[in-house]
C-alpha cells in the first residue's frame, strides 16, 4: 500500500473517529486500516491519532497532518482530471453544511439530479443548526443564513430570506390578533437562539433606518427551525421566520402572517469556504448548483 492511499485511509479514519467505521465505509478489513495508520505514522514518526477503547482521536500533529492531507488529497484528484472538462470527470468527496429546514425542503428534492450529473462524486451532507467549524472539521463548504463574523473564510453572497412574522390561528384565537407593537406584552414569542442557554433578544422590528428588538415573553426556547416552525404550529406563539420555510403554512391557512409592517431585517445567505490557492473544480461545480437551487427562495 502507497503512502498517498495510506493518507486516504487515515483521513477517513479522523472523520469517522473509528477504525471499524472507516474500515466500512472503505470496504476494507478493520486489520488493514489499523495497520495502514501504523505503517503511515512509523513513515511520519510521529503519532496521530490516540486510541482508546471508545474512541480515536486526533493527536495535535494529527491535527495538523489532517489538514493538510485533506488539501493534498484534493488536489490530487484535481490533478487527475486536469484534461477532462465533461461533467462525468468530477471526482472526489464533498463534505458540506447547511441548515436543516434548507437541506430538507430546497436542496434534497433536487439533489438527485446533480448526483446523476457527476456520477464519481461522494457527497457528505450534513444539515445541522450549529455553527460548524468549517476549518477544524474539514468542510469544504458551508452554506449560512445570518450573520458572517469568521473572517477566516471567504463568503459568496448568495442573496437574502424575507422574514416574516407569524402564528396558527388556533394561537390568534386564544390570545387575539396583535396590530400595534404594544400588542406584544399579552403575546408569547417563541425564542429561538442557536445554543440552549443563550438570551434570546426577542421581538425584532424596523424602526426607521435600523433594526431594534423588543422583549417579548415566551415559555419556550427552541435551537433547530424544525421545532420553531412546529411549536409555532402547534399553537406555541408566535415566530419570525424566514419567508420560504413557511410558505406552504401561509398558502394552506396552518400559519398565519401577523404585523406585516414590522417584519424582521432579511436575512443573508451566503456560501464560505477556507480560504485556498486553488479551490477544486467540484466545490467550484456544487456552489454553482446551490447558487442556481437556491435563487428562486432568495431576493437580491
């Protein structure tokens, strides 16, 4: 075994964090990935991963070495279809974010599609409502609806999510429909906040040129867009969502738009990535096609 295929397996290794999985994935024997790994850092002279019962870790030099053989990885299978312009010659995996209620409702549906168009890709998706750390856990893109503030990565703009605010008519029913800001303090908003344990900063609204929020009372706080958007349909209170996720509750009458003269500043969407000299050709190819998949959600 190479020392380039020994690097492919000690890297699927480091993201599985497991011999057995690795060994899975790579249609290997367990035996054989553990002893690639061994021959790999006998070879380096240095240890990479800690292994214990439970789990395998990265040393700090795996750490290091990681990154760096995932760049090399990529660009030797960059290199391999250097010449081949068809669609087909995109190769290689892909590990990419984004927010789950995005993956389910606009990128899955059409995913097919662009894997039938690029048959050698492997395609790690993971949808989560976390910040990812796009570095240290080897994603080759991103894609964020807020607020950029790492200014490690590069960002492509993708265009905005109106935000709109709303509430079941069951919920109106019990507690009125609001019309006037200070309707809200007999209302109850559905606090949503990326971490459990955050301070929610409540009701946001337009005031004149700027964005300000109120404090808003609510006995539930949420951190995914799947139970915001339920708990809003269960009857929990009210929500200000982005506008594509809930558009099918507004045609059906399941949610309903309130104060539509105080929504929420929209909301950006963009693509990041790492920075790097040479970004590969199907990272290149897969933030077209979700730029393209995600234009009819988004306004400029």
């Amino acid at each position: 075994m190479n020392q380039l295929e020994a690097m492919r397996i000690f890297v699927r290794v480091a993201e599985q964090a497991s011999f057995t999985r690795a060994a899975e994935s790579l249609g290997l024997r367990k035996t054989s990935v553990s002893h690639a790994v061994q021959t790999l850092e006998n070879a380096l002279g240095a240890r990479l991963l800690h292994r214990t019962t439970r789990r395998v870790q990265l040393t700090q030099d795996g750490q290091a070495y990681y990154e760096r053989a995932r760049e090399l990885l990529a660009e030797f299978d960059e290199l391999e279809t250097l010449f081949q312009r068809s669609a087909q010659a995109l190769r290689g995996r892909l590990r990419v974010d984004m927010p789950s209620a995005m993956a389910r409702k606009h990128v899955l549906p059409h995913l097919p599609a662009f894997l039938a168009a690029h048959p050698h890709l492997e395609l790690e998706l993971s949808s989560t409502d976390r910040y990812v750390d796009v570095v240290r856990e080897g994603f080759d893109c991103v894609v964020r609806a807020g607020t950029l503030d790492d200014s490690r990565l590069v960002a492509r703009r993708l265009g905005v999510y109106r935000v709109v605010n709303c509430a079941s008519p069951e919920y109106l029913e019990r507690h009125g429909v609001p019309h006037l800001l200070e309707d809200l303090a007999h209302h109850q908003l559905i606090h949503y906040v990326s971490t459990l344990g955050a301070r929610s900063p409540g009701f946001e609204y337009p005031h004149g040129h700027e964005y300000r929020t109120q404090p808003m009372p609510g006995v539930l706080t949420v951190n995914s867009a799947d139970a915001y958007e339920h708990a809003c349909l269960a009857g929990l209170g009210i929500i200000q969502a982005p506008a594509p996720g809930v558009r099918e509750y507004l045609q059906s009458g399941a949610l309903v738009e309130i104060l539509p003269q105080y929504r929420p500043e929209p909301m950006p969407v963009s693509i990041v990535y790492a920075h790097r000299r040479n970004l590969p050709r199907r990272v290149e190819a897969f933030m077209d096609w979700i730029a393209t998949t995600m234009h009819p959600h988004l306004t400029d």
